[in-house]
C-alpha cells in the first residue's frame, strides 16, 4: 500500500469521525453505502432538516440549509441515497426558502440560530442572506442524484434568474457551488456556455488559488474538478492540475491528515474539518493516479 495513503487512512481511523470513517470504508473498501445513509440519520432533525454540526464551523444542533448541503454531498460520496431523507431535507428547504422571504426559492447557508452557540468568525450575519450559496450546490446535487422535488424547480428558477442578472460569482465558494448546478442541470446547452463565461473570469475571483504556491485560505481547481472526468477539468490546463496535485501531496502532514488553513471553533471542529479535507485529499490522489490505495 502506498505510504501516503496508508497514512491518511491510520489519521481517519485515529481522528476522524463516524461519517468520515464509513464514507471511507464505501469509496475504498466497497462497504455498501447504506452505511452512509445511517451515519447521517444522527444528523437529520425532526423538521426533515440536517444540524449538530453536520458543517463543523458551527456547533448548533438546529437545521440548517448547510448542514442540508454537507448531508447530500456524503450521499454522492457514497452514491447512496435514501427518498425519504432527501423529501424531509427538501420539504426543511422550502420551508427555510419561504421563511427567508422575497428571493424565490432561494435559501441562506444559515440563520441567526448559530449565534447561541460556538462558531467560527466567519460563520455571521453573511449567512443570513438567501444566495446561490449554498442554494445552487442543493439544487445540482438534486439534479445528481435526479430526484425531482418542487423546491427544486424553484430553486433553479432562482439561480438561472441570479445567473442572467449578477454577473459571474466574485468568490471561490459561490462559484464552488454554481459549478456544481452547471454540472448537473438537464439544460446542457444553457450551462455550458454559463461556464465558459464564468471560466474567463476565474483570475478574479477571491479566494480562487489558480497558483498551487498561493497561501493562506482559499479553494484551488481540484475543488472544481477533484477527479479526471470532472465536468470542468477541461477548463484547467494540465500544468494547472498537476501544480495543484504536487502541492496537495505535499501537504500531508507528519500524523498522516492534511491541514486545514482557517481557525475552527473547537478542537473537534478541527478535528473533525481535518478528516474531511483528508478523506478529501485522499480521494482526489487516488482518482488522478498520484498515489495507490493497494487495497
């Protein structure tokens, strides 16, 4: 077994939580992803919505649209899903939508619930606002696992709206999510050419780390396309990519994990964002051959 892999697997098995741990044992052992769906039950609230710090940067056990997010991206993970989850969360999403007030069928990442409880800085009234963030990533991710829900089509009457009218996104997370609705959304033609405008601006985008030396927070383009046949690794050059891989393999750590570059509320949150964005890391590696999982 590649030495890296190794070590990033004894980090998840030392340090990792429960979800980490099983999203593992699925994407690499072939552990059924059922096993997924029932690490995420402990996560989802009466209201059909997803809390407990699902989204580690916020210790609040309400449901909010975030923790919604980080549910179904550990479904694709898994490519696992469960109907009955999914209609809870997006029956909590048009709830929160209707509950946000005047933008459609967008949702905010948060609400003003998370100031009862550690958080991290950035984690403030931002969060407050119906946005494409995380709005667009929920409704592609719908479009991913094709489940079909009338928040759904609200939400893309909403983002196809914000698209027209806003311009391209002017931060990393934004665009994360927009290129995760273009990924997915049926209208090819219409998406495809929303990329390519959104790709001519890439340079201008904040936090976006076209240089893999680039320090500090920010998103990098394996966020964008974390595999080969991501949809828009084509708009990376090679030398972009392989920049990119180098300095993720580099930053392995001595323990085995990768480090995170921002300052979480806890030492679990920590903790736990390190096993995300090692388990992360990992996946990536392995998918453009860098390293060999050997197993």
């Amino acid at each position: 077994m590649d030495n890296v892999f190794a070590a990033g697997d004894r980090f998840l098995l030392s340090q990792a939580r429960l979800l980490e741990r099983r999203l593992f044992a699925t994407i690499f052992l072939g552990q059924s992803g059922t096993h997924v769906i029932d690490a995420l039950r402990g996560y989802q609230n009466d209201d059909g919505g997803f809390g407990h710090a699902l989204e580690p940067d916020k210790r609040c056990p309400a449901s909010l649209p975030i923790d919604v997010e980080t549910a179904f991206q550990a479904m694709a993970a898994a490519r696992a899903t469960d109907e009955a989850m999914i209609t809870r969360a997006c029956d909590f999403l048009a709830a929160a939508a209707a509950r946000a007030g005047g933008a459609g069928g967008a949702v905010p990442a948060a609400f003003d619930v998370i100031e009862q409880f550690p958080r991290a800085v950035h984690w403030t009234d931002w969060t407050y606002v119906p946005a494409l963030n995380p709005t667009a990533g929920l409704a592609g991710l719908l479009y991913q696992f094709d489940f079909d829900h009338p928040w759904r089509a609200q939400a893309t009457e909403y983002c196809w709206g914000q698209l027209a009218t806003g311009g391209p996104p002017s931060d990393a997370h934004t665009l994360s999510e927009v290129m995760i609705f273009l990924a997915h959304v049926p209208d090819r033609d219409r998406a495809d050419r929303h990329a390519r405008e959104i790709a001519a601006h890439f340079a201008d985008v904040a936090m976006l780390h076209l240089d893999p030396d680039a320090e500090g927070y920010g998103l990098t383009p394996l966020h964008l396309a974390p595999e080969p046949g991501s949809r828009w690794r084509s708009l990376f050059t090679d030398a972009e990519i392989d920049g990119h891989l180098s300095r993720l393999l580099k930053n392995q750590q001595e323990d085995g994990g990768w480090p995170i570059t921002w300052e979480p509320p806890s030492q679990a949150a920590a903790l736990e964002w390190r096993g995300i964005v090692t388990l992360q890391a990992l996946r990536t590696l392995v998918s453009y051959g860098r390293i060999d999982p050997g197993v």
